[in-house]
C-alpha cells in the first residue's frame, strides 16, 4: 500500500511539473506573439545545468514545420567568442600574448595613419578598442591592407588605438585569419577541434560540415509590407570559395566573426563553460585566469572584454557576462552569471525588432520571463498565462 502511495505520489508530482513546463512554453509563445516572432528556441541553466530547453513557432516557415531547440542557427555574433576563446588557448601555451603587435600576427602592417607610432595589439583588436571599422566592409582582408587597397586608411577612425571603442566585425575576421596562420589550419576545423569535439556540440562554421536539416531558416522583417522574407544566403555554403582557399587570407568566407552554427542546447553548454571559467563536464577548455581575462571589461564605459560583455541593464539589474546577436533577422543573446551560475540562452530566427534600453526587446523580454519563471520564482509554477 505504501509502494502505491508513493507511485501515485511520484505520478502527481510530474503531472505538475509537466503543466508547469507548458506554461512556460505558453509564455514564451505569448511574448512571441507580441513580436510576430517566426520562432523562438531558448535554454535556462541553473546552478551550472541545462534545467530547461523548449521552442516555439517554426523552423520553416513554407513548410510548418515546428522548431525544435535542437535545430542549429547561425548565430551572428556570440561567434566572436569562439574565436577568441581558440586565440585565448593560443596565448596560454606561450605562443602569443595578447600585447603583441598584430601587424606581425597578421603577416601586413596594421597601424592607424593618424597615430602611426601606437602599436595596435591583439588584445585591442578583440576589445573593439583597436581604432578599426567597417567602413570599407569586412567580409575581404584586403580592404586594410596598404598594398592590397588604395583606401585602407578609411578604415581606421581618428583617435588613438587603446583609448576608445567602437564594434568592428573586421577585427575577428582578421583574428580569425591570424588564428590560421598561427596555427596552420583552416579556421572552422580548427575551432571544432578545439572547441566543439571536446564539449561534444553538433556545430560548425562550414555549411558543408554540418546536417543541413536542422538549420533553422531565417526571416527577416518587412515593417512596410508586413512580411517575413526568408534569408537563404545566412547559410551559403561557399563552396566556390573554400575550393580555393587560402590560410590565413580566405578566412572570412567562414566568418568568424558570426557564423557560427549550433543549437540553443549546444550553446548553453558552450556557455556553461565559460560559466565554469573554462570547465564543462571535467573537460577544461580554458584555464581559469583564461577565462576570466575574456570576461574582464577593456573597454570600461561600453563594459567589453574580449569578445564577451559585461551588462547590468538585460535582467533587471544583474551583472551578466555575455553576448548578442543580430543578422539576417536573426537575434540571439547569451548572458550567464559566473557568481550565480546561471545563465540563458534565446534566439528567435524573425521578429519584429524592438529595443529595451538599448537590447533587442523579444530576446530580452523572453530572458526576463525565463529568469523570473525558472530561476527566481520556480516555487511560483504554475504561471498566470503570460508569467504576469
């Protein structure tokens, strides 16, 4: 009789936590709705865990069918960690510092005309903090280098290196380009050999690498004709180019600062351990003081470290370490909180968008409701409809 007691115990108690879990699918869908969203895939982690994965809407949105938060999303730029983070493995078997000159690292003289006496080091080239831009575009080398362009001087911006920033896709394509020549491999398989096989994630910068059913298509909003419009080129294989690719010079067909693709599931993974300062299920990417030099501000105002941000305006007034991303339609954030462990992860693959003091309102808006639903106030589920 006791054994029974205790099954329909058990029983009573799942049921509960099943209603629960749906109600926070529900109010993510709510949120979603607000925002048109195409769909919604998130990840919470709670005391260094995955503690919830779900998704909402569609992966594609010709054929319905539903997304799933194992499906794979190119995730713009939380990339950029990734690519720092195999630079940053680099620095701490002496093979380079993060003061080098990175004119020497990167095989052509990087130099602000303006102040040609400051060394531009690769600890300000990840920091955003290197003088550089993007007004030549990113997706070429060539457009700063002196003996390859006629404008390379446009694209670094009148002050000294070191002393503002200013977010430049061009510095992680570059760094993604010196992480080759350092190391004489190509970019995406070196990053998975690093990174992602030894944390066990299904992902990739090369298209060709990875199982193409899984991507889940991007939209990308039309306000005047209200319509998603579905962005095929965020996974071109670029198969023409790879052919032809050339170490340390091709490097942007990969895109190393944002084309990453990998699931909600995977990336909260990736993000525990960053979390953990470098350790994830007894496998240490990073050493600790690694890790935590990625997570120490550079640039102080704007809150940069190398390729992870310090913010205290996404969940409420918590200090969070991470990043955001935005391309194609796509926005995704991941932030974590290294003395509270917990973290989390959302991508929408198209919404309408909308900012909150300054960060994508859906992401942060579905990250609030996740925090406050499963972290905060777990003893509160079941939710009011809307987690209101």
């Amino acid at each position: 009789m006791k054994n029974k007691i205790t099954l329909i115990s058990l029983l009573i108690l799942l049921g509960h936590l099943s209603i629960a879990q749906d109600l926070v699918n529900d109010g993510v869908k709510l949120i979603a709705k607000k925002y048109k969203a195409v769909g919604v895939a998130y990840a919470v982690v709670k005391k260094g865990e995955i503690i919830k994965t779900g998704a909402i809407g569609y992966k594609n949105l010709e054929t319905n069918e539903p997304l799933d938060s194992e499906n794979l999303f190119r995730i713009a730029s939380i990339s950029k960690s990734f690519t720092a983070t195999a630079l940053m493995q680099l620095v701490e078997k002496g093979r380079i510092s993060l003061d080098d000159d990175f004119g020497d690292l990167i095989g052509f003289p990087v130099r602000n005309p303006a102040f040609a006496d400051k060394v531009i080091t690769l600890r300000m080239i990840l920091s955003h903090t290197s003088s550089i831009n993007d007004a030549n575009g990113y997706f070429n080398l060539d457009v700063i280098n002196p003996s390859k362009s006629l404008d390379w001087k446009k694209s670094y911006n009148n002050y000294s290196p070191g002393t503002q920033y200013q977010y430049c896709n061009l510095n992680f394509n570059m760094a993604g380009a010196v992480l080759e020549r350092l190391t004489g491999k190509r970019f995406d398989q070196y990053i998975k050999q690093q990174i992602l096989n030894p944390l066990n994630l299904d992902a990739g910068y090369c298209v060709d690498s990875l199982d193409t059913d899984k991507f889940a298509q991007i939209y990308e909003y039309d306000s005047e004709l209200d319509h998603f419009a579905i962005r095929s080129a965020a996974y071109n294989p670029r198969s023409e180019e790879i052919s032809n690719y050339e170490l340390g010079y091709s490097t942007p067909v990969f895109s190393p600062t944002g084309g990453m693709k990998i699931s909600v599931t995977d990336l909260a993974k990736y993000m525990i351990m960053h979390l953990n300062y470098g350790k994830y299920a007894g496998k240490r990417i990073l050493q600790r003081k690694s890790a935590k030099t990625m997570q120490t501000k550079v640039a102080n105002k704007e809150g940069y470290g190398l390729a992870l941000c310090e913010v205290n305006n996404f969940i409420r007034d918590k200090k969070l370490i991470g990043h955001t991303g935005s391309a194609y339609g796509l926005y995704s954030s991941m932030f974590f909180s290294p003395e509270e462990k917990f973290g989390i992860v959302v991508i929408t693959n198209g919404a309408v968008l909308k900012y909150d003091n300054g960060q994508v309102a859906i992401t942060k808006e579905v990250s609030n409701f996740l925090y406050n639903s499963l972290i905060e106030n777990p003893q509160e589920l079941p939710l009011k409809k809307g987690g209101k």
